[in-house]
C-alpha cells in the first residue's frame, strides 16, 4: 500500500490495527516518523512500550520523536535508559552522543564518541561520529590522532571520511598533509 502511494490508507489501517493488536505498535511507531507526527508517535511508543518494555526500536523511535520536538532533556532520559537496556545497541549510543551534544555536555559526548567506534562495524560512522564530538570541544591534535590510527586499518575510506581528516588537519594548519 505505502509502495503504490496509499501511505495515508495505510497509516489508518495501522492505527486501526494497533488499537485491536498491540504487536502493531512498532510498525505503527516507525511509520510516523516519517509521517511528520511526533506527538501521535510518541503516544504510539508509550503504549508500546507498556506492552513490551524491551524494545530497542520503539526506544529509538521514541527518542526521535522528542528529539524532533527538541524536548532535548527528555530525549536524553530515554536515550539513557536503552542504552542501559541494551549496552551493546551501537545505535543506542550514537543517539546518546547526539543528546549530550544537543545539552553541551562534550566531555561525556567525547567519551561516548569512543564506545561507539568500538562497537560499530562501520569505521566511517565511528571516524564521523568522533568528527562530530571533538568538533565541539576543539580537540583537534587529539581528533588527528584518531583518525591516523583509524585509517590504517580502514580498507577504503569514504570520500566523506577523507573529507574530514582534511578538515582536521586544516585546522591544525598540516596543509601539506
């Protein structure tokens, strides 16, 4: 239905599913994300969540939705709490980096920053993520250092990732580099 363009006749088909099977509150949940509707969806992922606490996904959805209204504080509560629920969810972390930078707290971003790369597969998306958090604090000797330890053992970078490294060393005037 979403495919042929009736994403409003399955958006109400959903809603009226999930009021008679709770199972359909996830699919329910992801859909409003891109449906624009952060408060319907946060109620969505509450009452999920109530049905089945231990939902990676939901917390995820959840945490978007409060990150869309910008209630930063809240965000990172549920940011916190999946992360403790599931230690080793990489995305659990990157959105905890992203709540402590929305609150300037670069220091605990920084130190997140580091348990995500290494709990990642995805070395462009730990170099990014670094990027992102020593960025903020203007450690850039430090964020060099990272990023040459990293890409020796990256296979091939993304055109983004070098991209960055320039920036870096840019910053640190290496223009030779």
């Amino acid at each position: 239905d979403i495919r042929l363009g009736g994403r409003l006749r399955a958006l109400t088909l959903l809603r009226q599913a999930a009021q008679r099977r709770p199972e359909a509150l996830p699919i329910l949940a992801y859909c409003l994300r891109t449906a624009k509707e952060p408060h319907e969806g946060i109620a969505v992922c509450r009452a999920s969540l109530e049905h089945e606490q231990f939902q990676s996904d939901v917390l995820g959805h959840l945490w978007s939705f409060l990150n869309e209204l910008q209630d930063d504080h809240q965000a990172l509560t549920i940011a916190e709490k999946r992360l403790r629920l599931f230690p080793q969810d990489a995305a659990a972390v990157n959105d905890l980096v992203d709540s402590l930078l929305l609150l300037g707290r670069i220091d605990e971003a920084v130190a997140y920053a580091h348990r995500y790369a290494i709990c990642t597969e995805n070395s462009d998306l730990a170099l990014k993520t670094l990027f992102r958090t020593y960025e903020q604090s203007g450690r850039w000797a430090e964020l060099a250092e990272e990023f040459e330890r990293r890409l020796i053992v990256m296979r091939a970078p993304t055109v983004d990732t070098l991209a960055r490294y320039g920036e870096v060393l840019t910053e640190l005037t290496r223009f030779d580099e």
